[in-house]
C-alpha cells in the first residue's frame, strides 16, 4: 500500500529537511517510487510514496491538475475505475496517466 506525507503552515516557510526524511520514513510503503511537491510559497507540502498497481509506468504523485491550481495525493483503490474515466473522457476531461488516482482530480473539476 502507497504512503502519503502533507504538511501545512499558516506561519513561517515549512523547512523541507524534516519533511523529506518524514516521507523517507515511509519507504517501505511504496517501494516503486516517491515524489513530493511545495507550494511556490513553501507553506504546503504534499508527499507520496508508490506501490504501483495500476499503471506502472505513469501515475506518479503528487498529482496536479491540467491549470496548476489543484495538488493531490491519493492512497487507495478507486472502484467503478473504468467505468468513471470512460465518463468523465466523454466530458472532455484529458488524462495524463493511467492511473485510478488520476479520477480525483478530474471527479473534483467536473463536480467540485
């Protein structure tokens, strides 16, 4: 199972080192791969380690959305996977990936 690492401030700058060793203490979590992503502000981190299951080239994470405006980490399985990407492509929706994580950034711009 993938591990997910965040952090918020509403104070001062988050200081990456700590928080980059918190994600690498999840490794055993997501042997296939680890990313994380700071806000231009570095008040938000966000931090995935992957177990890829379901697209095992593509689907990294964090994810972003196609305008930059929308950052997320997702562990778990999506069901209905097929059927919802069928959907939401027939809304127009592009996807980047193959990967059942990449539907919640495309189910949060279609329905909020």
């Amino acid at each position: 199972m993938c591990g997910i690492f965040a952090a918020l401030s509403f104070g001062p700058k988050l200081n990456p080192e700590p928080l980059l060793k918190g994600l690498a203490s999840l490794s055993a979590r997501g042997p296939d791969g680890s990313s994380h992503w700071f806000s231009p502000e570095q008040n938000v981190m966000l931090g995935h380690v992957r177990l890829a299951i379901r697209d095992l080239v593509g689907g990294q994470q964090p994810l972003h959305s196609q305008n930059q405006r929308l950052h997320a980490v997702v562990n778990g399985e999506l069901y209905y996977y097929t059927e919802l990407r069928q959907k939401l492509e027939r809304m127009g929706y592009t996807f980047q990936s193959h990967s059942d994580s990449e539907l919640v950034l495309a189910l949060y711009h279609f329905y909020g």
